[in-house]
C-alpha cells in the first residue's frame, strides 16, 4: 500500500472529501479504482471505491462509493488515502514515484557516506530529502545543482553538496 495522501475536511453536503495529496496525485487518481482508507498508526484500512476526483487548487474533492452525506464523510477526515501499489500507473520513461527513495543510500559524488532516506517532502518550490544516519539528519534538496544521480536498482542517490550543505 502506498500512501497518496490525507483527508483533511468535508466539501458540501452530499460527501465529498477534501483531499491534500502528498505530492502530484492526479495521474494516480484518475487510474485508481479502489481506495484505502486508515487511521494511523492503528487503524486498519477500509476499501472503498473512487467514483471522482476533482482536483480544486491545492486539495482534490473525491467521491467514493457509499458516503453520501456530510456526516458519512466527517468521520473520514483526518485518515490517510492509500491505494496498491500495483493499481499505480506506471511513470513515464526516466520518471520514478517518490516512495520508491526511502531506504535508499545516499552518498557524495566522492565517495562519502551519509546515510540512508528516511522520507521525502515538498516545500512548494523543490522536494527535500531527509536522509539519516544514526542521530545525525540531512535535509538534501531535490535539484539539479546537488543530485546528480538516482539509481533505483543500484539503491543509492549520488549528491554533490553545495557550501553549507553538510554542515
């Protein structure tokens, strides 16, 4: 399973949900017929079907089967929207869904070791990477001046840091 995002609040009166994608889920979304929604970190998901997404500025309004008024869809807000892996599109040619980096080694063009990815974040202007090693945190930034490579089969992301990166 693979988490797409959260529902943070109800739209109208006839169920929908609003929806804030973790990152660019539309091209997911419109391929996705089943969706799972949790209640971290206990809650088991619950399956339901994708009958629309609309996306609405930063949020997307989703319909889904069986929730129908405003009251249905109030006791989603605040899960997490999840759908299998294996109902994702696949990405474009030199494309890479981001979930796939986490537990990826992370190393300096010269050879250094930094740590492992602990997770990915947008900021609005450009991904960040938190890349762990035991206590100590980078926060790397996803642009072209400091990745210089992402080898999914090899499990690593070679950076170049830029002054004060690391420090």
């Amino acid at each position: 399973m693979i988490a797409l995002g959260e529902i943070v609040g109800t739209h109208g009166v006839g169920g929908l949900l609003r929806f804030h994608p973790y990152s660019d889920a539309s091209a997911a979304l419109a391929a996705i017929r089943t969706v799972f929604l949790s209640r971290p970190p206990e809650g088991d998901p619950r399956a339901l079907s994708l009958l629309s997404a609309q996306p609405h500025g930063r949020i997307v309004r989703l319909k889904l089967a069986g929730i129908d008024s405003i009251e249905a869809a109030e006791a989603f807000v605040g899960t997490v929207l999840s759908a299998a892996e294996a109902d994702l599109p696949a990405p474009a040619p030199g494309e890479f869904y981001a979930y796939r980096l986490e537990g990826l080694e992370v190393v300096t063009v010269q050879g250094g070791r930094l740590g492992t990815i602990a997770r990915l974040f947008p900021t609005g202007s450009n991904d960040v990477l938190v890349v762990r090693d035991g206590a100590r945190e980078y926060l790397i930034p996803v642009i072209a001046d400091v990745i210089r490579a992402i080898d999914l089969d090899a499990g690593r992301v070679v950076i170049e840091p830029i002054a004060g990166l690391l420090e």
